[in-house]
C-alpha cells in the first residue's frame, strides 16, 4: 500500500465486522471497504482486543457467537469504546431479540440475510449520530475552555485570588454569591465556575432579576400549569426545571421582591417548588449561583431583603474588584480586546498611542471591564487609521481628563503652549470660584494667590461675568 493510500486509510472512519463467518465478514468488506477501514473480528475476545486497539467508530456486530453471545460482547464493547455505533446482525428475526440488543445499547438491529442499501442507510445514520455527538462534545469542550477560570483576564493579587477561589468552590456544590460593581465581570466568573465542575455538560441557566418585572419573575423562575392565570393557554416549565443537573445563575438577585425572595428561598433550600397554579411539588438538582451590585447584607439588616435567603445564598462569597482596584491589570485587558474585537469584526487590530494607553491608566472606568470592553470595540470600528490617539476618544472621556487631551494636543503642534497653559488656568479659576461660592477673596486664599493677582488673571483670561459668574456683588467682594 502506498503512503498516501495510508494516508487516506486513516482519515477514514474504522468499522469492526465481527462475525464468525468468514462468508459473512468477506461480503461486509466488500460493500464496506470503500467509505471505510474495515477490521475483521472472529470471536468476543478478538473484538475486544481490535476494540481497544483501533478504536472503531461502528462495529457490525453477530448476535449469535461461538462460546459467549453477541450481546454479551455488545456490553464488553461499550466498557472499552462508548462512543461506537452497534449495529446487531442476526438470522433471528424476532421481536425479543431486536428488543433485547436495542435495549443494551445498540444503535440498530439487521436480519440475515441483509439487504445491502438498507444496511448501507442504516450505517450512514450510525455516523450521522457519531459526527453530530463528536460535534456537540467539541462545542462544549470549546464553551468550557472559553468561560474556564484561565480565560478571566488579570494577573493582579486581587484577581489572582479569585481565580484560587473559583477553582477551590468549582468542584463543590456550595451555593456562591458574587458581588462586585457592574462590568466587573460576575457571570464570567459564573460560568467559570461551572464549566469547571462536574455539571460543565449540563445546562447553565441565566436569569436576569433586574430585566424582569415582579409579575412575571415567579413565573419564569418556577414555571406555570396551564389556565394557572388568563392566557396561560399551556404548560411552561420555569427556569429551575431548565437548570436540572446543571446550574442556575440568579443576576442581581437583589432587585427580586421579598414575596419572590420567599419562594426562592425554599427552592434553594429543599430544591422543590410548586408551578404557578400547580399542587404538585417537582424536585430539581440545581446548583444555585446568585450575584449583585448592592450590599446584600446592609439590605437585609434593614429589612429590604431576606436575611434567611442571604445567609443560604452566602455560604461561599466572592468579591470581583473594580478595574480602578486592579490597574495591573488594564494592559492585559487593553491587549486582549484589542485582539479579540478585530478577529470579531475581521479587520485589523488597532495600536494604541501611549498617551492613550496612560489616560486608560488614570481614568476611573465607573463601567469597568464591559466599559472597557466596549471602548476598545467602538475604537477597533470606528477609528480610520492604525493607531488610537486621544482625539479618538469619546468626548464624554476625555472631559475626565482634559488635562491628557491638552498634552497631546500640544505635543502634536494641534495647540499652543501659551493658549493650552491658559486653559488649564482659567478651568482651575473657574472651579476656585464655584467651589467658594463665588468669592474672589475665598478663592484667591483656596488657591494659593491674592485676591488682586486673581483679580488680574480673571481679567486676562477673560473669564465671563455672565452665566455662573454673574453675581457681581460676589466677584467683587
């Protein structure tokens, strides 16, 4: 066989025949050996050794073998390759057998002697089921690795501690509670925690608390039976059903309603609730994760939020810092989302200028990493050339921090020294002013200088008697 017939041999789904007739198994190869690499196996113990060795993706099985039956081997070949595709082949056609072979885990049963294009069907829909189960374990092994613990940005001792910590409650089935400001990240680190756990297969059910109005909230959590309210025209199972075997994350758990904050709290705590208009309790495996932007505990203190249901919630807490709280950590950011917005939107990845790079170091991001986030991907699209200057920005940012913008601007010959130095002056003058109500004499004295050299520098930056500063009495007091 040349190299690249072996080549192709092995880019090939493997099928195993295993048949004690050698007529049987030569008619097999025959049909088969075209789509596939078929493997001859003439007895149970050969099939399981040929099993274990090349791994096939579907096995034509004889129910009838020498010394142990085919059903017998069936079992021993699902211990050593669960993924394969059984199909059973047998001269008895009967109902039991069918039955039998279908119920011990094989795809499909064949009678002898077979028609080939029904056998050839009936292996094609075994691969179809093999290519669509491989395809959904990629999606999920994929989904893992993007919301796994690794994948949350930052190398600062405060997110490193997070990240010790999502790794020690991952395995648990511990309730958390996450808190933080919003942006900071929270339902990444739930599902970090998920998809690091034993439940990464299951479902990971969202709810939002604060997109849904009270009247409709214990409806989608716990669901509701037909004709349970006016056009409840049907069944709908709630999101706790959703999230059997899996994980519930509970966003701003903080904005529910203390009737709602009752029945949540004994579905966390017994893991039963009773539909909207139903009497029968449902009994759910649900791990719960809950996150907020309030203070829980001050809520509860004053009445505003269960204390029982925050304790339950609280059994493990994590705290996501702000970004202004982990500044080592803005360069990652700033690299990794200047990375993945331009594989998003297939454009080039921008560079920023350092005075950019120093404003993101100084300025608060009240909005945290989403704010930031956003930014890089409203720069990444809008910005008509390679590298993101000041200018660039948001103006809504740079009033933050005009001072940075007047930097660049005169660094870049956009602006004079003289007018940029005078600027600075007449905002600090004016801020003077209205911090003292107006008052040159409290002004001068807050600023450092007399009240007649700020007399002067009033007039010479011509700063307008009119609008704030129209008090006249105040100005020349």
């Amino acid at each position: 066989m040349s190299r690249s017939e072996k080549k192709r041999d092995m880019n090939q789904p493997v099928m195993l025949v295993v048949d004690d007739e050698a007529g049987v198994r030569l008619s097999l190869q025959a049909v088969f050996n075209k789509a596939y690499r078929v493997i001859e196996a003439t007895s149970a113990a050969d099939a399981i050794q040929k099993a274990t060795d090349e791994r096939p993706d579907v096995v034509l099985l004889d129910i009838v073998m020498p010394g142990i039956d085919g059903l017998e081997v069936l079992k021993q070949l699902r211990s050593v390759q669960p993924d394969c595709q059984i199909i059973m082949l047998s001269a008895l056609n009967t109902a039991r057998a069918a039955f039998t072979a279908k119920g011990t885990g094989a795809f499909d049963y064949v009678t002898k002697p077979f028609d080939v294009e029904e056998l050839r069907m009936r292996v094609e829909r075994a691969m179809e089921k093999i290519i669509l189960s491989r395809e959904v374990e990629r999606l999920k092994e994929e989904v893992g690795r993007k919301y796994g613990v690794e994948h949350v940005i930052g190398k600062s001792s405060k997110i490193i501690e997070v990240f010790k910590a999502v790794s020690m409650v991952a395995a648990k089935k511990s309730t958390v509670l996450i808190t933080g400001e919003s942006g900071t990240g929270k339902e990444l680190i739930a599902r970090a925690i998920h998809y690091n756990s034993d439940r990464r297969s299951k479902p990971f059910v969202v709810v939002n608390c604060a997109a849904l109005p009270d009247t409709l909230i214990e409806s989608e959590l716990f669901g509701y039976e037909k004709g349970a309210f006016t056009n409840a025209a049907q069944k709908k199972v709630g999101r706790f059903e959703l999230a059997h075997s899996g994980t519930i994350f509970l966003d701003e758990i903080g904005e529910l309603d203390l009737g709602t904050q009752s029945k949540l709290l004994r579905a966390v705590e017994q893991e039963t609730f009773t539909r909207l208009g139903g009497i029968d309790e449902i009994k759910v495996d649900v791990r719960v994760i809950a996150a907020s932007n309030r203070d829980l505990e001050s809520l509860a203190k004053v009445g505003e939020f269960r204390a029982d249901l925050f304790y339950r919630l609280n059994v493990v807490s994590l705290y996501l810092p702000p970004l202004r709280e982990r500044r080592d950590d803005i360069s990652l950011l700033l690299d990794h989302f200047l990375r993945l917005k331009a594989q998003e939107h297939s454009i080039a990845a921008k560079t920023l200028s350092p005075e950019v790079v120093d404003f993101c170091y100084a300025y608060a991001w009240p909005g945290n990493v989403r704010e930031l986030e956003n930014l890089i991907e409203r720069l990444t699209i809008l910005t008509p050339h390679d590298t993101v200057v000041l200018r660039d920005l948001p103006a809504s940012m740079r009033a933050s921090d005009q001072t940075a913008v007047v930097k660049e601007d005169v660094l870049s010959g956009e602006r004079a020294l003289g007018d940029a130095v005078d600027e600075f002056e007449r905002e600090l003058i004016v801020k003077a002013l209205q911090r003292t109500g107006f008052n040159q004499t409290k002004a001068a004295m807050l600023l450092g200088t007399s009240r007649r050299i700020l007399k002067y520098r009033i007039e010479k930056l011509k700063i307008s008697e009119s609008g704030p500063l129209r008090d006249e009495q105040k100005l020349s007091n």
